[in-house]
C-alpha cells in the first residue's frame, strides 16, 4: 500500500533562519569551556570546520570556533586532531576537520575519488608512473614518519603546472590523503604534515565503507538536521558528495517515510517561495529557540551558517561577499569582511585586519544592516565584540577607522 506525501508545510522565513541559526550553535553561550568534550560535540554538531590558510586576523577555522567558546585557543583544536585524535582532516568542498564517528561515510567518499581519478588517468598517458610515485612516496612515510611536501624534491626536469603547479610529489601526497591512505597528522605553519592513516588513526583506516544507497541517507538526513529547512541543492552542497538530483530522489522517500516534512520556505528578501524539505519536527525546534543572546558575535567568512549565500539573502536579506579575491577596486566593504551577528540575525560587517609587527587590530570599515534596530546599548555591544576579538588575538590597540 502505496504511503501518502504529507502536505507542504508553510515555514516563515523567520522559521527557516531560527532553525537554520540553532542548528549551527549559534543561539548556545559563549562562555562555555571549550573542553575537548565540548569542542567534539560542537563540531559533531556543526559536521565539519573548514580550514582556510588567509591569516589577515586569525584562521578561519579558529574564528569558527571563537564565535562559540570565546574562551577557545587554536591549541584546543590542534589537539584533537594530533593528540588522541578524535577529529580528521580531509575534503568535504575544501579542506576541513570532521568527527571520526564520520569515517564509514569518507571510506565511501574515498573510493569514490580513486574511481574518478582513475576514470580521468586512464585516458592519459602516465598513469603507472603516476602510481609508482604514490607508491614510493607512501613507502618514505612509512619509513620515516609524519612528512610534509617540503620533505620531497622536485625532479630537476619538472615544469610546473597541472594541479596548482604541485611538484609531482606533492600531487601524489594529495591523492593519497584525498584517498584516507595519507591522513594529516599535523600542520606545521599550516603546512600539512602526513603519515599513515594506519598509524595515525586506525578507527579511520579499518571503517567499512557505506554503499552508495546509504552514504546518501546518511548525508541528507544528517544535513537536514544542521540546517533545518533544505532545497536540494543544499542538500547536496552540505558535504559536497552527491548531486542535486541524488538529494532530491532521497527528499521523496524520506517524506513517504515521515523522516522529512515537504514545506513552502518563505523568503525575506522579497524573492519567492521555495519548495524544500523540513526536519519532521521543525514547529517543536522553533519553539524551543527561546530568547537568543544578545552578544554580538564577529563570524567567520567560511562560517557554515553563511556560506549559502542564496539562503543567507533569502532568510536574513543580508548579501554577503567575500571579498579577498575581489580586485580592490570593485571592493565595497574590504578585504577580509566579516559579518557581525547577535542573537537571530546578522546586524553589520567589518573589515578587520591584524598588524601584528605593533599589536594593533584595525577595523578598517563597518556598517550596520539597513533596518537593524539600533538601541542605545548597541554601538556598546559592537565594540564589546570587537574589543573581544582584540584581546583574543593578544593585540593591544584596536583602531576603527571610520
């Protein structure tokens, strides 16, 4: 007997965001310990942290996670990828630290990439050469241990060019990570350091890979709970391992089966409404917000509650670009804008810089969002915030130059 498709819900814009900013641990305390138990679980929680080696103010992934312990140091993180490792870096759109409960997931993730890539080597010339390199270069890890790219020469022949101009051992050691043979035991000046997977984090090595059927179950379901409401195009970008239509065929049978909710998002941005999928029990999950706190929070540009920026325009109406790679000339808000944010919504950007030669965090350019309520108390909370982040980084001045 064939199942019956509920009927779409009808889900507020300020529904979708609520949803949307507590799945992200947007709406937790700030003051929490950032014990290795409680950066495990907010990064299980999150799914991933992405690393980013622009260092204008601090890493990426330590702003991160500074918007959510504000006691955190980027010590507690590399400690739980390289002391007792609980945590593995490895690709989900970029390079990013995920929980090893994730490992069964990756192992299908990682066979899927040797098949693309032998797909792709096959119709080229090179390819046994290719894994006679791998082989070597996995042969010196194990021999010496933990090594980064730095630790193989080029061959006095190599043109650069290809996989960005890598020498060729530094595209094997790539491929060999991108593949969970190679895992990153540390990074030295963010220079990745590997060994083998094996050795480094066996519980990684020896997961049994999920099939195709339920590595797409698993990461659906799992991203719709982060994020709340989803297209499917969403859907498919949260880990960046299956296509829009794999997530939409899964959105059909997880609402026949009642493990997700078909819903109308509504947008604040004046854009229409979008068909989506919900969590079954997103009225519960939005009542249960409460009232968020009212600290401002400086976000990372790789946050992941804004690194959709077609949602981030339709549930907060707050267009956002990044804008390093940007010509400066074209720039609006500068280099390294980052949002502000407090409670349910982004209020305003900055464009922060950290001179470390005199210890001074500038704040180069910030405006408030137009309709942001601007209380008397908030130009005190933003500077709050910002002079937070000053002592974070171990600066002495904070400069604003408006």
């Amino acid at each position: 007997m064939a199942t019956t498709v509920p009927a779409r819900a009808d889900i507020p814009a300020d529904a979708a965001a609520a949803l949307l900013v507590q799945g992200q641990g947007l709406l937790d305390r700030t003051d929490r310990k950032p014990t290795r138990a409680n950066l495990r679980r907010a990064i299980t929680r999150l799914g991933y942290v992405q690393l980013d080696s622009i260092n204008v103010v601090a890493r990426a992934h330590d702003l991160t996670l500074r918007a959510r312990f504000q006691d955190y140091r980027p010590e507690h993180l590399q400690r739980l990828v390289e002391s007792r490792p609980v945590l593995f870096e490895n690709w989900v759109h970029d390079a990013a630290v995920l929980p090893i409960e994730f490992a069964a997931p990756w192992q299908t993730r990682f066979r899927a990439y040797v098949r693309a890539r032998r797909e792709r080597m096959s119709a080229r010339s090179g390819s046994r050469d290719f894994t006679r390199l791998c082989r070597k270069v996995r042969q010196r890890i194990e021999a010496e241990g933990p090594l980064s790219a730095k630790d193989f020469d080029a061959p006095r022949d190599h043109v650069p060019g290809g996989w960005w101009e890598w020498k060729p051992a530094k595209v094997a050691l790539e491929y060999l990570w991108r593949t969970g043979a190679l895992t990153v035991a540390k990074r030295v000046h963010f220079q990745k350091h590997y060994d083998l997977t094996e050795r480094h984090l066996p519980a990684l090595s020896s997961a049994r890979p999920m099939t195709r059927r339920q590595y797409i179950d698993w990461a659906c379901r799992e991203a719709l709970d982060r994020i709340g409401t989803a297209t499917d195009r969403e859907l498919a970008h949260y880990w960046h391992g299956m296509t829009a239509h794999e997530a939409r065929a899964w959105g059909e049978r997880a609402a026949r089966r009642g493990d997700a909710v078909p819903a109308l998002r509504h947008a604040r941005n004046g854009s229409a409404a979008q068909k989506c999928l919900a969590v079954p029990d997103w009225r519960e999950r939005v009542q249960n917000v409460g009232a968020p706190p009212s600290a401002v929070r400086v976000i990372a540009p790789f946050d992941p509650v804004v690194r959709e920026r077609d949602r981030l325009s339709r549930l907060f109406d707050f267009d956002y670009t990044f804008e390093a790679f940007v010509p400066e000339a074209k720039r609006r808000d500068g280099y390294y804008v980052t949002p502000l944010w407090r409670g349910l919504q982004p209020i305003g950007r900055c464009d922060p810089k950290l001179d470390r030669a005199t210890g001074t965090l500038h704040i180069r350019r910030l405006r408030l969002e137009p309709g942001v309520a601007r209380s008397a108390k908030l130009p005190a909370e933003i500077e709050d915030a910002l002079d937070g982040l000053r002592a974070w980084l171990g600066a002495e001045r904070l400069v604003r130059h408006e």
